[in-house]
C-alpha cells in the first residue's frame, strides 16, 4: 500500500496517533528536519511496528451500525419469481443490499409486480387486484405487500445509520473525513499532519472531572510547520484545523465551499438532535444524563453540531461575513453528561459549567437555524455575560492552538485508563467500570487507583505498582 492510502485510511478509521506517526516517518521521515524527526519518533515509538504485542483493546474504526436486507431480498426473489415482468427484477449482491440507493431501486421496480407504488401502506381488495389483472388471493398478496413494506422500513434505518456513522466522525474529526481521496492526496505533506491530527482528535474520551486532554500537540504542530515550508494545501488542512492563520492562505471560492459544508452538517446534526429531544426527557437545566435518554446519539449530534458551528463561525469571519451572526448564531449544544461522572464533579467541589447554563437560557439551535426563532450574536453575548461564560468560545473564531506535549494514547475501559490491552480485555469480561455488578466467576489480579471519594482512576498489572 503506498504512502497516500496507509494515510487515507488512517483517517477514515480510528488508529492510534502512534500508528499515524509511524507511517508519517516511512513517508517523509527523510526530509524533517531534526527537530521534527525526534519528536514525531518519539511518538512512532509507541507504534505496533516497535511492540512485540501488536494489540489493543479499543476498535480501530468507529462503530457502523450495519441493518442486514440481504435475507428479506433473497426472500422476495424468490417470491416475485414467475410473475409477468419478474424477469427485469434488479438482481443485488450482499454488498449491494447495504446500499440504501440500490435497495430503493429494488423495492419500487418489485413492488410494480403487484402494482404497489414506493411508500404505500393502503393494500388493493379483491376487487382492485382482480381489475388490474393481479388474479392472487390475498393471503399470497398480503406476504408480498408486507416484506416490500419491511424492506422500506430497513432502507429508513439504513439511511439513519450512515448518517449517524458520518456525524460520529465529525464530532471527533472535524470535516476531514469529507475529504475526497484526490483531494487529500495532492499534497503528501498536508496529509500527514491532517491523518495524524485527526487520530489525535478522535481519542476516545477519559472518565474525568476535568477536561480532555487537548488535540493539538508537540507532534502536530512540527508536522503543521514543516508542511507550511513546502506547497501545503490549506484548503484541506482547514478542514481538520479551521483557523485563522490557515484559512487567509484560502481562496474565497474554497472558503465559501467549506462554508457550506459546514452548514450542510449543521443542519443534518440539526434535525437529529431534534429527534431525540423529541422523543426523550431531557434536563436542560443540567444536561445530566437520565434512565431511557438516547445519550450515544445525542452526543454524536451534538459533537457533530460544535465541530461544525465553530467552522463555519470560522468561515464567515474569513470572508468578511461575520455580520450574519448579528442577526443569527445558534449556540452550542452542550452534551449529556453520565451521572456518576456529575456527581463525582460535585464532591470535588464543582458546580455546573457555565456553557450549560448558557445553553440553557438560549432557544434551541434547530430553532434559530431554521428561522423559528431569533437568536442574535448580541443574546449570546448578553447570556455568556451572565454565566461568567467566555463569550470568545461562544460568538467568534477559535484562536489559534497552543501545542501541547505528546502523551501516548492509553488503553480505556468505560474511560478509565488500564496499564495493558491484556488486563483490559480481562476487567472487561468480568464487568469492571461497567456501572453494573462484576462477575465473580475470576478473582482479579491488578491494583486499582482511586481518588478520595472512590472513583477509579487507573488500573495496573501486580508488576507495574
């Protein structure tokens, strides 16, 4: 595999940022200048390709949920055979009946075998059928209506799933995972540093009360430099690093593209968050996280909308548009946070953030985006004031990021970091961080870490305490 496609494949999926180094040595190693060459060694250090136990515990690809059509297609093959016209049936592979376009197809030329129209829910009488020239009984009638029916149902959730798997990657990535290959490819680069930044990015969360550790490091950032003293391409590092000083070297016509991208994801963030609010109970007051609240899509929307709020924030300033947002600046939405990690925040003497009183004041942002109701840059402005919230993060531009040292990426159960892979996959079999009561089939051998009101902090192997 060539340098271009390891890279375009580590950001589409979830690899280590170690495993993102590595590969960025073996494809520019020989021209980084020393400094460069010790850092990013440093962090390929930590790569599969230096450990004997090439292993992890954590999936290397974001989770895709998958609805299987195949058997209810091959089922209607069988079942449509022989009728008039049956022959011109499209014929699906496995592959194929993923493809929520393709099933379409299928489901509307089938469903003219018995003269049922896409979308259909009223089914024909006897007398219907038999003026059309459908001479079935409708028991044998009904079972075909109803599969066609159910397949409409799964190309619903297929549709569903793609876009909360598109949203899931936004809400860690940023838009560089809409980056096309030949786009990501015209500069080698540009895209190590977009490849390693987005593996930094989309780090799985640790259970903390405190915040994350930040993105952009030590490694990014000589990355970032030595691509700036080549022919970098700007256009599609902005969509991983939205930034002033990366989006002046932009023409407008790729700001403007970005712009719309951005907006394109708010609104599909929009009309997700909107269903699960909908169709759950949720405190805005304290966005704490209750029995039955669809918290997984929730916050994947929710990351999906601040990644792209904050871009396209970002874009109307570098065109010189920012006076929309004195008529018009949805707010954040602030994530549910786990009960557990909540009350933790308040023993240690924490109250609630003061975004989440902001959020909680302003009108709901698919409201605001779709015109419903007014929220001006002069609101928010006014609702920061009155939390103590920074009215920076709320209304304008990310400054630029300040680097921080590397770390190298720990391995996470339920957010807790663990010393190994091996004793991960262990304390996870046994149900250990879990919030339910562990197994006691296997006695434990590691030592636990807590703090002083008993929240589990690490986890280590007898040899490494």
């Amino acid at each position: 595999m060539d340098a271009i496609s390891e890279l375009f494949a580590h950001l589409q999926g979830r690899s280590r940022p170690e495993d993102v180094a590595e590969c960025v040595l073996r494809a520019i190693g020989s021209r980084l200048d020393a400094k460069a060459l010790k850092v990013v060694s440093r962090a390929a250090q930590g790569s599969y390709a230096h450990s004997y136990q090439a292993y992890s515990s954590m999936a290397t690809s974001f989770f895709h949920a998958q609805v299987a059509a195949a058997p209810q297609v091959e089922l209607a093959q069988v079942l449509f055979a022989g009728l008039e016209g049956s022959s011109s049936m499209p014929v699906l592979s496995a592959v194929e009946c993923r493809d929520p376009q393709r099933l379409e197809v299928f489901v509307r030329q089938t469903g003219l075998l018995i003269h049922r129209t896409f979308g259909e829910r009223r089914k024909l009488d006897k007398r219907a059928r038999y003026s059309l020239g459908l001479m079935k009984g409708h028991r044998w009638y009904n079972k075909r209506f109803r599969l066609l029916a159910r397949l409409e149902q799964k190309i619903v959730r297929m549709v569903r799933a793609d876009r909360r798997f598109d949203l899931v990657r936004i809400s860690k990535s940023s838009l560089a995972t809409r980056l096309t290959r030949a786009e990501f490819a015209r500069d080698l680069d540009s895209a190590c540093f977009i490849a390693y930044y987005a593996s930094r990015m989309s780090l799985r969360s640790e259970f903390t009360c405190g915040s994350q550790v930040r993105p952009y490091d030590e490694v990014a950032e000589v990355l970032l430099a030595h691509c700036e003293r080549g022919s970098p391409n700007y256009y599609a590092i902005a969509h991983a690093l939205p930034e002033t000083r990366i989006l002046r070297h932009s023409t407008e016509r790729e700001r403007g593209q970005l712009l719309a991208t951005s907006f394109d994801v708010m609104a599909r963030s929009a009309d997700l968050l909107e269903e699960v609010w909908e169709k759950n109970h949720i405190d805005k007051r304290t966005m704490i996280v209750a029995r039955g609240n669809d918290s997984s899509t929730w916050n994947e929307s929710a990351g999906a909308w601040n990644k792209a709020r904050e871009s396209w924030i970002a874009m109307l300033h570098a065109l010189g548009m920012e006076g929309l947002l004195d008529r018009m600046l949805p707010g954040k939405v602030m994530r549910l946070m786990a009960a557990d990690v909540a009350a933790w925040h308040r023993l240690s003497g924490g109250t609630i953030h003061p975004d989440t009183a902001v959020f909680s004041d302003l009108p709901l942002p698919w409201q605001v985006l779709r015109g419903e109701v007014e929220c001006s840059r002069a609101r928010v402005k006014r609702a920061c004031e009155a939390h103590g919230a920074s009215v920076e993060g709320w209304t304008g531009p990310r400054s630029a990021r300040t680097a921080v040292p590397f770390r190298p990426t720990p391995e996470l159960l339920h957010g807790v970091s663990i010393s190994s892979p091996t004793l991960a996959r262990t304390m996870r079999k046994l149900g250990y961080f879990s919030g339910k009561p562990s197994s006691s089939e296997a006695q434990l051998n590691a030592w636990i870490l807590r703090d002083a009101h008993g929240f589990a902090l690490l986890a280590l192997e007898p040899e490494d305490h």
